[in-house]
C-alpha cells in the first residue's frame, strides 16, 4: 500500500514538471516569435507587480479590523435627576446605540436595497458597482464634480469608523482592503448594526435612532414605511433631502428606494403605491424636551465631570461628550424650577421701573448677515414669550429686528440709546414686537438637603443662555449679617449662653500707626445698653456682634469660619460682621451644620456616575456597608451605614443658633417670612452700600440661600436690605414648593435643657408660660445643662443671706477655739443658701 502511495505521487510531480517545462518551452517561443505578445506579457508583469506593491503599501498603514469586535463608538452622556428620569445630555452630535434586535426589518431592507443590495452575499466587495464608480470617476475627472457609489456598506463601515471620508482613490481602496477584513472578523448582524449606529444622517445625528427623533420625533420602532424610505436616502446629501426647499427632490429619492425594495421583494406594488403618496412628514429641529431648564445646574455638573474624566474620547474611555455616561444627580426638577422663578421674579421686582441699561450684547454689522452672527452666538432666554434678536435697520421712531431662525419684524418701544447691531430682548406685541429689558441686577440662589449635602436646585443669573457665569458657585461675594450666626456659635462655645447680656454700644480698636483707630456702628445707626445675646442676632445687631467676637476672641471666630467652609480670614473684626468673600454654595452649606446638630455633609450636586455598560464608576457616597451583599441572611440586625458627616460645631450650640434664628423669622429682620406659617428659621444679610442683599435659612429639611447685587458691585440703593429683597425671593421659593415642606418642629439634641425666660432681660421666669404669640414676653431658651441664668432674688433673702455672713464673720472673729467647731457648719449653711437662688 506505501509502495502504491509513492507511486502515485511520483507520477503527479512528473506530470507536474512536464507540463510546466511545457508552459516554459511555448512562453519562450512565443516571446521570441511574435513582438506583441512581448508587450502584452510585459504590460500584465508590471501591472502585476505595481498592484503587489501597491496592496503591500496601501495594506502595511492600515487599521486593525480586528479593534472592531470591541469597538465603542462615541455616545453622549446622560444627565438624570433626583427621581430617575432623564434632564439633559451633553451631546454635540446625536448618538444612540441600539442592537441588532432593535432595527426594524423594513429600515434594514430600505438601507440595503438604497446602499448595497447585495449585502447579505458578497464578500465586503461588489465588483459591478465598484466597476462602475471607477467609470464615473474617470467620466467625472476636471468637472470638479464627486463621483459616488460603488462602496458596500461594510466599506462604508470601515470609511466611517476606520480610514475617514477624504476623497481619493487610495482611500477607496483602502476601504476595499478593510471591506475584506472585517467580513472576515464580523458577522453580516454585527456590520449593519455598526452601520445602521454609526452613519452620518444630518441635524447632528450619527445613526437611524438618533436620525429617527431629529427627523420625525419617534423611535425606529415606530416609523412608516414612506419614513424608512426616507430615512435610506439620508446617507446620500443628509443636509440637502433634510430640509424643506428640497422637499420634491426628497419625495423622488425616498419614491425611488420604495420600487427598489419591490424589486427585491422586501414589499408589494400595493404597499409601494400608498408609500408613495404619503408626504415627507418632517418635524422642525427644536430642543430636546426632555431637558429640564436647569443650565446652571447642568453646567456645574460638567464642569466637575470634565475635571474627573476630561472632554473627549483622546481625554479617556470615561470622557464627558464620548464616554456614554450615566450621570444621577441630586436635582428635583419641581424645585428647581421654582428657585429659578423666585429669583428671576426677585430681579424683576428690584429692576421694574428703572430705564432700559443697555443691550444684552453687540454684533458688528461689518462681519457680515447679523442674524447669521446672532445664531452663532447661541445667546437666547427662556422666560414666558420673550426672545433674543438683533437691531438690523433703525431709523428714528421705526427699527427692525431679526432672530436667529431667520425671521425679521418691525420693533417698538425704542429706546434712544438703541442701535443696529444690539442684541437685546423682545416680546410679541400684535403684529409687531416690543422691547424688553432684562434686569443688569443679578444674584445667585442654592436650595440644599442638609442632612446629606445633595443640592436639589441652583440658579446662577437671569438665564444661563445668556450668560453660563454660575453666581451660586463662581462669584465671590461679602454675605454681611448672614455670616453673624458663627460668630454667635463662636460665643456660645466660650461660656456665652443666649441670655448673656451683650453691650449694644460703641466699639473700637486701634488698628496700627498706619491705620488708626477703627470704631463699628450698627446698620442705620443708633445703639446703647445692653441686651440679651438673642436679641442681637434677631435684630442683627452690628455692635453687639464685634462685642461678641473680641469677647469670644478673633482668633476662635475665624477658626469657626474656616471649619464651616466660608473662607480663611485674618483675625479682624470686620471679618465678624461679613467683610470677607465668600459664595452662596458655601454659605448655604455653612448653615446646614447649623440645621444638622452641627454635622456637616460636602454640598454635592452628582449622586453616581455610571459608565455606558452601567457600571458605577464614582460616587459621592463611598461609605462601606458591610454585610450589605450578603447571599443569605444571618439572622443578625440589618447593616447600618455610619454617618458620612464631619461634626464641625458642637450639637448643642448648633441647635443654640438655630433657635435663636427662629427668632429672627419670628419677630426680626426676616419676619415677612413668619406668614408662611411652618417651623422656619435663617438670617437676612446686607453688606455696606448696600451692594448685597442675603438671606440663608429655611426648615428642618430644607435650606436655601440666596443673594441680589451687581456683578460689578455698586448700591443698589439706600432702601435695600436682605429682609425686603432676599426674603421675599425665599418666601416665594416656600410658597410655590410647600408640599415639600413638611412642617415638623425643630429637634434638639441631647444635651439641651429648655428654660423659660424673660426675652428681654433675659432672667428666669416660673410663673409664666409661654404663648403662640411671637412678641410674648415669655419664650422658651435653649440652654447647654448648668448654663441657665439664675432665679432673681427677693429682698428678704438677701437680707438673710447677709445676716449668715455677718454671724459667720463674728464667729471668725471670736477666735479659733469657736471657728473650728462652727466654721464647717456655716460653711454648709452658705452652700445651701446659694443652692437655693437656681
């Protein structure tokens, strides 16, 4: 049998050699014979060898097919609030990624019978269409004119993702070299999907989902077969057949890729016939309604994300505009909302009145189309009917003005300052439109959960299309009185209680040789005696605050400012009253120590994020919780997770300050808020000027702070204070949102004996009680146990307490012999007596 086998293989390499000496012995006779056949050999050799060479170069620099298999296309992130549902994405392209599954049949036959009828059987080339773009190219050389078809839609996979869209035949060919390799890699499913993810289709959007909503506003699930017709002519011209003046050439080509998908048999003539005659059916580009109006929220939030996982795919896998991430936040939209129409509100009501200060920004009419330059500008507003154009034509009493969609309409109520090229805001009036003023007044407002530190709503400005300058976190700003209940804090941890009386008089210090000497006064003036320490902060006493703080010591107060997070400040009293920097975040943050006992938790805005697969990647809350995952019970109590709080203040000193506060909503400076009816306490703020107005405060539950001014301070005016410009901006906040107010009392911790007290002279009372009137002169005070004021002493008993002390003085004096035998027992009645005047 081997002997046979060898045979056999001998006889084939014979026949092999023979017949090739044969090919041999024919190729050299007819090379020397005939002159033609040595141009022709000569002419298929070095084609050969140029295409060998070329494919070797061509194939050397090119991509890896094989990346594709774990291939992640850029997609946007996505921003969710506090109850899950989507607000916003960063996005400048729309992208959604969807499976294979998830394509409707029809849109996948429309898109291969308009791109590559052939798909599903050839091997990532088709050499009849390739044969007849070579045509059109070489027809098409020196008319300036693009020559299309002939790529498949692998090749148009592997141009999109892989080799770029430049025009050329060597990218053409590459894309056939990568068309090979990757049918060699992927399955027929896994290229459409890359395709059908991944194809430009105009309006911003990369693949059929995103295409899908921008053009029609639906999901691929729910499109007709007229609109997965259209959608296959968008690789083509996307920004030609998408707009509406080309409407008649986007009918021919969608009615066109109908009878091809007869001719493959995806539909009947019948269902072709009534495609045919539905219309396009295009929705107009408009924001994406999902997108909570929340911009300076939404932007602080990117900026911290751009600070962890940078901006673009080359900044990482986790990057903000690339990365696919899920981002949960702490925003409530209901809240947000209602901050954001509080302070607006506030601005309108401090600017109405005042003459129109000017445009919201200039366009030079020299750099071309002003309405061009205003759409560039990405400038708008989003308050009741009001929009952002620009001043094209003014002429005396008549102008025109023009918006960023092209539109163009006459304009009243010019002001004389008024010229071509400002961008301002207007309102329709009629047939015409009216001027607008937005308020130059600006502020900032943080509403906070001050048990966890999550931030349910921001608002930095007017509106952040027109300015993204976040005022809640970016501006530094003097807080004035709002800074007074950790100086009070401060006090109340050096022995002070909130019946010390304090010196409501005069205050000054010398401050150097350069400098002089520096004396306080108090807002508006006025001043003299003295005052419980609760009167003071109720009634944002200036005096009485530096008194505090040189008594409580500088060093100690700017010690608490610091722990707090307001700022670092040098030890002048100034700084007590509210002379240093600071922002809204950290002041509203500061106060909810003083709402948590004194427990502080970090103002966050993001709660998690989540990478595009769903894997959390951070979180704010990084507390461990043993035994959380467990697979079975143990039978033992549930995990707790300890308290992610740092204690920066003393419980009880921070319920001290807080109660005072409710005296300050009670009958102080912020006591317009006392109509709101519910358990509420903060402090009003006004700086010198006066150039801000403050207010920090709200219930157990909830805090919120806010401030007016301009963003360049200067007065606002002589009659500006925290307690009728700040507080009526929180006051409505509270209105509109009372549902999430639950109206529980304030509780104190341990540690804390409530006194009955005079609330003027700050003594112990025990024949009274308390009342629900807010001006009783009887209250209950918080006291730290041995701190409450002694009970006042009627004359009798101090005449018998001067009595003991004189007899005990005569028996010192009889002599030793008599003081050692009486000295113990006098010394027991005294503690006995003193032990009586609590």
């Amino acid at each position: 049998m081997a002997e046979t086998d060898q045979s056999a293989r001998e006889y084939f390499h014979y026949r092999i050699r023979r017949d090739a000496s044969g090919v041999v012995t024919w190729f050299k006779q007819q090379w020397h014979a005939k002159w033609w056949f040595k141009w022709i050999s000569g002419a298929l050799g070095l084609g050969l060898a140029i295409w060998i060479i070329g494919w070797t170069v061509l194939a050397a620099g090119l991509p890896d097919a094989g990346k594709l298999v774990d291939y992640e296309p850029p997609l946007p992130s996505v921003v969710r609030g506090d109850d899950g549902e989507i607000v916003h994405s960063y996005a400048r392209e729309r992208r959604v990624q969807l499976e294979f599954q998830d394509f409707p049949t029809q849109l996948i036959n429309a898109y291969t019978s308009a791109e590559d009828k052939t798909f599903w059987t050839h091997g990532g080339i088709d050499f009849g269409g390739f044969v007849g773009a070579v045509i059109d190219y070489v027809s098409k050389i020196g008319s300036g004119e693009r020559a299309v078809g002939g790529s498949t839609i692998t090749q148009q996979v592997a141009k999109n993702i892989l080799v770029g869209d430049e025009y050329s035949v060597t990218r053409k060919l590459k894309e056939m070299i990568l068309a090979r390799r990757i049918e060699g890699v992927l399955t027929k499913q896994e290229i459409i999907t890359l395709y059908l993810n991944e194809i430009p289709l105009g309006r911003r959007s990369f693949g059929v989902q995103a295409a899908s909503r921008a053009y029609f506003d639906k999901d691929v699930d729910e499109l007709t077969l007229p609109e997965m017709a259209f959608m296959a002519i968008l690789p083509k011209a996307p920004e030609r057949y998408g707009r509406s003046k080309y409407q008649d050439l986007a009918i021919e080509r969608r009615n066109w890729v109908i009878d091809e998908m007869v001719d493959n048999g995806h539909i009947t003539q019948a269902q072709a016939n009534e495609a045919k005659a539905a219309p396009l059916g295009l929705k107009t580009q408009r924001p994406d309604p999902r997108s909570v109006d929340a911009g300076y929220f939404l932007e602080e939030v990117r900026r911290q994300l751009i600070d962890k996982y940078g901006e673009q795919a080359e900044d990482g896998p986790h990057s903000v505009y690339a990365g696919g991430l899920w981002i949960r936040t702490s925003l409530d939209p209901k809240m947000q909302i209602a901050a954001r129409d509080a302070l607006r509100d506030g601005l309108l009501r401090y600017s109405a009145g005042k003459a129109w200060h000017g445009p919201v920004a200039t366009i030079d009419p020299k750099n071309g189309d002003l309405k061009k330059q205003l759409a560039s500008s990405y400038l708008g507003i989003n308050y009741k009917d009001w929009r952002i154009g620009v001043v094209t034509e003014r002429s005396g009493p008549s102008a025109r003005i023009g918006f960023a969609s092209g539109e163009e309409g006459p304009l009243t109520g010019l002001p004389d300052a008024l010229r071509v090229g400002d961008v301002i805001a207007a309102a329709p009036n009629g047939n015409v439109w009216a001027v607008r003023t937005v308020p130059e007044v600006s502020g900032g407002f943080v509403a906070m959960d001050p048990h966890t530190g999550r931030v349910v709503a921001m608002q930095g400005g007017f509106d952040s299309r027109l300015s993204d300058f976040n005022r809640a976190t970016q501006a530094l700003r003097q807080p004035g009185s709002t800074i007074k209940p950790f100086v009070y804090a401060t006090g109340l941890d050096q022995g002070m209680t909130p019946a010390t009386m304090v010196p409501d008089a005069t205050y000054c210090y010398y401050q150097g040789a350069n400098l002089g000497e520096k004396c306080f006064r108090n807002f508006g003036g006025g001043g003299g005696g003295e005052h419980t320490m609760r009167w003071g902060l109720e009634q944002s006493r200036n005096l009485m605050t530096v008194h505090i703080a040189m008594d409580a010591g500088m060093d100690n107060v700017t010690k608490t400012f610091s722990r707090v997070g307001i700022g670092d400040y040098q030890n002048y009293p100034s700084f007590a009253l509210g002379a240093g920097d600071t922002t809204v975040m950290r002041m509203v943050n500061a106060y909810s120590a003083l709402f948590n006992h004194g427990l502080q938790h970090k103002g966050t805005l993001i709660d998690y994020v989540q990478d595009r697969r769903g894997k959390v990647i951070w979180r704010s809350d990084n507390r461990a919780c043993n035994g959380c995952n467990m697979p079975e019970w143990d039978g033992k109590p549930m995990p707790r997770l300890g308290d992610a709080g740092k204690q920066v203040l003393d419980p009880r000193t921070a319920f001290q300050v807080l109660h005072m506060m409710e005296g300050v909503v009670q009958r102080g400076t912020a006591v317009r808020l006392r109509a709101l009816g519910m358990p509420l306490a903060g402090k009003t703020g006004t700086t010198s000027g006066p150039t801000n107005a403050w207010f920090v405060g709200g219930g157990p539950d909830m805090i919120a702070g806010m401030y007016v001014g301009f963003d360049q301070p200067r007065n606002l005016g002589g009659w500006v204070q925290g307690g009728n410009t700040a507080a009526p901006i929180f006051k409505q906040f509270v209105e509109t949102t009372r549902e999430r107010w639950n109206g529980r009392p304030f509780l104190a911790p341990r540690g804390i004996r409530m006194v009955r007290i005079d609330r003027r002279t700050g003594t112990r009372v025990f024949d009274g009680e308390p009342t629900s009137d807010p001006l009783s002169s009887v209250i209950w005070e918080a006291f730290k146990p041995d701190s409450e004021p002694r009970r006042t002493q009627r004359q009798d008993e101090i005449d018998a307490m001067r009595d003991t002390i004189l007899a005990e003085l005569r028996r010192i004096e009889a002599g030793p012999s008599r003081n050692a035998s009486t000295n113990g027992e006098a010394q027991e009645n005294f503690a006995a007596e003193q032990g009586g005047i609590y």
